[in-house]
C-alpha cells in the first residue's frame, strides 16, 4: 500500500518485481539442468578412452562443447593430436605384423 | 585470512595442494577465512572445496543473485563435505542494500533474495560511500571508519558467524548537523 502510494508519488515504475520474475524463470530452467548428470563430462571420458585407444593423448587437450541453439544445438569436440601419431601407429602395427 | 588467488594462471592451484594447506591451518588457528576469486571458476572451487562454513555475498541485482544460486549448488555438491554426504554451512551477506529504494520497490528486497536462495542470511550491508572510500586507501572499512554504517554491519555479522544473537537491523547512516544542513554531499 505504501508502497503503491511512493510509487504514484514518484512516478516511477517499480522495478523490483521485474527482477524478482527474471530471476524466478533464469533459475527454474538453471537449477533443471543442474539436477541432469554431467553430459559433457562423460562424453569427454567415453571420447577421450575410445581415442586413446588408437593414439597417445594428453588428456587436457580434449575440449567438448555444447552451445545450444533455438532451433538445432552444435556438439564441438576438439581433440589436439601430436604430430607423428600415424607413424607411431605405422611402427606399431609393423611390430605386430612381424610378430 | 587467505585472499582470492590472483595468479595469472589459477591452474597453478592444485585440489591436493589447498587441501593440504587448509588441513595444516586447521590445526592453528580458529577460524580460516578463505576469499574466492570473482567467477564461478576453479579457483571459486578451489576456495569452497574444503569449506565447512560459506558465506555467500551477494547484491540485490539479478546477475550477483544468480551466481549465488549456482554457487549455492556447487557447495551441495562439489565440496568435500557434500561429497561425505555432510553439509557446508551456508549464510547469505547482502551488500549494497538501499533500504529506501527496496521499499520504492526499485530495488529487490531482502525477503525477495532470501525466498529466492532459500539460505538463511547473515548480514545486511546497507549501500555506503564509505566503502569505496575506505577501499580507495585499502583499508576495510570496518577498520577505516568503524563508526560507519557499512562497519557496524560488517562487525554485526562477523559476531553472527561466531555464533552471538545480534538483531537484524539495516544500520543507517549517522548525519552530522553540517551534513544534515548542507543535505546530500560529494565524500
């Protein structure tokens, strides 16, 4: 009540409720994928064991990105490679053939 | 008193390492107060990692309130006591508080933030030239104008912490004559 009477004295609009609605809808859709296991986690995990399995790796050097679009959401994953991975691999399938 | 890391590679912090830290300052003092870096990144982590009690500080803006929120998630489930399925004691400390412009409906109020963070609050740090002041010559304000309002409600939430009951009051600025005559000035 007072605070209608301010406010019509002022002639502001209160802000405050905008906020307090902005925040309910920001946080109602955060704390929803907050509850979700880690997705790109364990896609890195799985990614990271699949390729290593083929070629040495640093493990820091696998990014996987998520970045959600209106329509269609864009799954980046970049892994850096040393170079040289392929003759390492080359040698080690020669060894294998020899044997 | 540990200040938030400001190293310009906070993967120079490693979990094993604070956590030893933290465990050898267990043993000497009462209290380790650890800052957290701006962001909710690894060094924040790191900070609230081996926490057993948190203070979240925020402000009566949507963006400091939203971070809160997430950060309130990571300590229910990132830290070490979260992880033993204990946990982490949490208090909100609301700064820059206008209690004129809250009640104008200009700014959130303190049942809104409180409603929101469902966490229960430590402190009101009414909005203060003081601050910038004190933090122009690096000094806290509650040691370069203890006498000020944002001093008394620091020091009234510090004695909450220690476990003291102090009402919660938004203390107001105290106006000298000159001051109240010259009306709002310039610090």
């Amino acid at each position: 009540m007072t605070m209608n009477l301010l406010r019509l004295l002022s002639g502001r609009k209160a802000t405050a409720p905008v906020a307090r609605e902005r925040l309910q809808i920001l946080l109602a859709h955060e704390r929803g994928l907050r509850g979700q296991p880690d997705l790109l986690a364990t896609l890195r995990e799985e990614i990271l064991a699949v390729v290593s399995r083929h070629i040495q790796l640093d493990p820091d050097k696998v990014t996987v990105r998520l970045d959600r679009g209106p329509t269609v959401s864009t799954l980046e994953v970049d892994i850096e490679v040393p170079n040289g991975f392929e003759q390492a691999k080359v040698h080690a399938g020669r060894r294998v053939g020899a044997v | 008193m540990l200040p938030a890391s400001q190293t310009r590679d906070k993967d120079a912090l490693t979990d094993e390492g604070v956590g030893k830290i933290i465990a050898e300052l267990r043993t000497k003092f009462d209290w380790v107060l650890c800052d957290s870096p701006a962001g909710i990144e690894r060094g924040a982590m790191l900070a609230m990692r081996y926490a057993d009690e948190a203070v979240i500080v925020t402000n009566p803006e949507v963006s400091s309130v939203r971070d809160s929120d997430r950060i309130i998630g990571m300590l229910d489930s990132k830290t070490v006591k979260a992880e033993r399925g204990e946990r982490v004691t949490k208090h909100v400390l609301i700064t820059r508080y206008d209690p004129a412009r809250a009640a104008r409906g200009e700014m959130l109020s303190i049942d809104d933030i409180l409603e929101i963070l469902a966490t229960p609050l430590l402190g009101i740090i009414p909005e203060s030239q003081d601050v910038l002041r004190a933090s122009n010559v690096g000094s806290p304000v509650t040691l370069n104008n203890a006498a000020s309002a944002p001093a008394r409600a620091y020091i009234d939430a510090a004695r909450r912490l220690m476990g003291e009951t102090v009402d919660m009051t938004v203390p107001a600025e105290r106006r000298g004559l000159m001051n109240r005559l010259l009306g709002r000035r310039a610090a």
